[in-house]
C-alpha cells in the first residue's frame, strides 16, 4: 500500500445578504412558483458592494483549515476552481494566497466550470499520490451575481445561479485497508457542446479588442444557456460516470451511504437519483437556500454533510456533476 490522498478539514462561506424568489420577481418577469416547481430554488445569496470572490474563498479556505487543524502555513500548494474570478489575471488563487499570507508555495486557478470542484480534487489526489505535495487547499468560489443578467431577458440563467464558496485540505496519508481517503475520481468532457452553457464576452476570441459597446449592447458579456439541451446531457452523463467511477473502485450503489450531487437543479437530481433508485434521504441537497453555486456548490454540501454528522467516519461518499464545457466528473471516498 502505498500513499494517498484524504480529506481532513472542510469549510463554507456565503454572503449574509439572501435574495429570494420574490425579490428576483421585483427585477424580472418570474414567479416564486415558477422557480420552485422547475428548480427547487427558493433563496439564494447576493454579494454586497466591497464583497468580492476572494473574500468568500478566504472565509471557506480558514474554515477547512481550522476543522483540518492546520495553519496556513502548512501548506504547500493552492488549487482555485472558477468560472468567475476576482480579475481576468491573475487567477483568484494569487489573491487568496495573498490573504492567507502563506510563503512562496504555488497556486493556480482550474476551469471546468461547474465540475470545476471535483477536476481540482483530481488534480490535488494525482500531485499527493506522485509524492509531489503532502498538503493542499482545494477551493470552490464564484461570485455569479455580478454577471448575470437580472432582467427578463436573462432570467432562465439568472434565477439558478448564487454566489458561495467552498474549501476542503487535502493531506498525504499512508494508505490503509477501509481507511479514509480518495478512492477513485474520473473526468469527463465535450468541447462540442462548449456554447450550450457559456459566458462569451469578454473574451480573446474577439479581435481586436475583448469587449465592445456594441457586444454589451447585444448582452452578450451575460451567460447564456440552452437549458433544455443541458438538463437532458444531466441526467444521462451524471448517472453513467457516477457507475464507472463506483465500478472502478470495486463498489455498488448499495456501498455509499451519502451521493453529493452538483446542485444545479433539484429536478436534475431527483431524476438521477430515480435512475439509479437511490432513496432520496441519501441525497442531501442544499440549492434551496443557495441555488447553483457552480465549482462551489459540491465542497459546500460537502461541509454541510460533515459539520452536521450526516457523513461520518468510515461512511462511503459519492460526488458527482455535470455543467458548462460540457464537462462531467464523480468522485468516491471513504470518509
Ligand atoms: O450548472 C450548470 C448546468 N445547468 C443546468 O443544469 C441547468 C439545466 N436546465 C434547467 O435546469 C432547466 O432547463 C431550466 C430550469 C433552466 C428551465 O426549465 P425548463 O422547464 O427547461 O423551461 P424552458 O427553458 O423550456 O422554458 C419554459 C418557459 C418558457 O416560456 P414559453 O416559451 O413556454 O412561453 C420560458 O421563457 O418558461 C419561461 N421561463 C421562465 N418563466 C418564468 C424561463 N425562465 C423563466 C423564469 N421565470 N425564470
């Protein structure tokens, strides 16, 4: 056996300021039962003027560093999953290290949106199993409010989405038979469908400069989305890599005792959960107070289970999502 990699502190941080449904019908033409019946959603938070993505990391990050027991400077390395950063460059990673006043360790920003959360803990199990690292910070954090289109207009974008963070350590461990760790992760993705779910403007891919009056104009510099075509991908790829990730680790549906699904909408999760029949109390959900947190929606929920003993030790883990890019990916641990 050699070494692995385990989660051992998580944490979360949202915005005080809570929208609900209601408020957002006061901008926009919707309805609080609208929202509710399609997505599940009856609130989400806001950031307030001064409070940026970076604030919501650090708050998330020195949570999942006290429950770990871990200081700052324990660290050796930064992993930011986004799809809304605190500046074009550089990634929100440098900001965070800024506030946590760590050394000279590296960090980068990771983009695969709304699977951006789990492609980070990829990333952070393959540098810790190489031997390369020994104890990293894995985030989730997006500010959406900011950027979105709160008019008619936008509002099958803009009622989905909130602003959270979420942050967990990932520490080196000697692997041992039914100890905890990471026991498999698997990635997926599908360029061709890359403006199904996207943001365009601004962007390098137009010349000659990034943002014009005229894209602002056309409202292009908000998501757009083609929700229809992005439910059904959901509900067929999230069941089939959560089976090849359970598969590949030697596991059934029956083993897990808690499935973490991206909380994009609550209909989405419900109809995978059908699929595979999985009874609805092992699926914890949090995107009726939060909505669609994207990269940190998944290590929220994570912290959730963990602070309310719903996930306790020795228990099996599954996570799984699926969002822009398209890009789709689960993970299982034993906790
Ligand atoms: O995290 C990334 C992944 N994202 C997702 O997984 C989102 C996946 N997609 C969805 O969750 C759903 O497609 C939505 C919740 C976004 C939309 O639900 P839907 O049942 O697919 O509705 P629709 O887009 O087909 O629209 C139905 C109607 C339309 O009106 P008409 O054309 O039937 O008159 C829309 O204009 O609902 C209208 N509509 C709204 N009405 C009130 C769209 N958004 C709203 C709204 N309030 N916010």
């Amino acid at each position: 056996m050699g070494l692995h990699a385990k989660i051992t502190g998580t944490g979360m941080h949202v915005p005080e300021r809570v929208v609900t449904n209601d408020d957002l019908a006061r901008l926009m033409d919707t309805t609080d039962e609208w929202i509710l019946q399609r997505t599940g959603i009856r609130e989400r938070r806001h950031v307030t003027e001064g409070e940026t993505p970076v604030d919501l990391a650090q708050a998330a990050s020195e949570r999942a560093l006290e429950a770990a027991g871990r200081a700052a400077g324990d660290l050796d390395g930064i992993v930011l999953a986004t799809l809304s950063p605190e500046a074009d460059f550089p990634g929100t990673s440098f900001f965070l290290h800024d506030r946590l006043g760590v050394a000279e360790i590296p960090c980068f920003d990771l983009r695969a949106q709304c699977s951006g959360f789990l492609y980070a803990l990829a990333v952070a199990n393959g540098f810790i199993r190489s031997g390369a690292f020994r104890r990293l910070l894995v985030v989730g954090c997006e500010v959406h409010s900011t950027g979105i289109d709160l008019t008619t207009e936008g509002r099958d974008v803009a009622v989905l989405f909130g602003d959270g963070a979420g942050a967990v350590v990932v520490e080196a461990d000697e692997e041992k038979p039914d100890g905890p760790g990471i026991l498999e992760v698997r990635l997926h993705a599908q360029g061709r469908y890359a403006r199904k779910l996207w943001l365009e403007a601004p962007g390098s891919g137009f010349w000659p400069v990034r943002i014009t009056h005229e894209l602002i104009d056309e409202r292009r510099h908000f998501p757009r989305m083609d929700g229809r075509f992005v439910f059904k991908h959901a509900v067929t790829r999230m069941p089939e890599v959560l089976l090849e990730t359970l598969d590949a680790a030697s596991l059934k549906l029956e083993d897990v005792d808690l499935f973490l699904f991206h909380q994009a909408n609550l209909r989405i999760n419900e109809y995978v959960a059908q699929q595979l029949e999985i009874p609805a109390e092992r699926c914890p959900s949090n995107i009726e107070r939060y909505g669609n947190c994207s990269a940190a929606s998944i290590p929220m929920l994570l912290d959730e289970a963990v602070r309310s003993r719903r996930l306790r030790p020795g228990q099996l883990v599954s996570m799984t999502s699926f969002g822009s890019g398209f890009s789709w990916a689960s993970a299982v641990l034993r906790w």
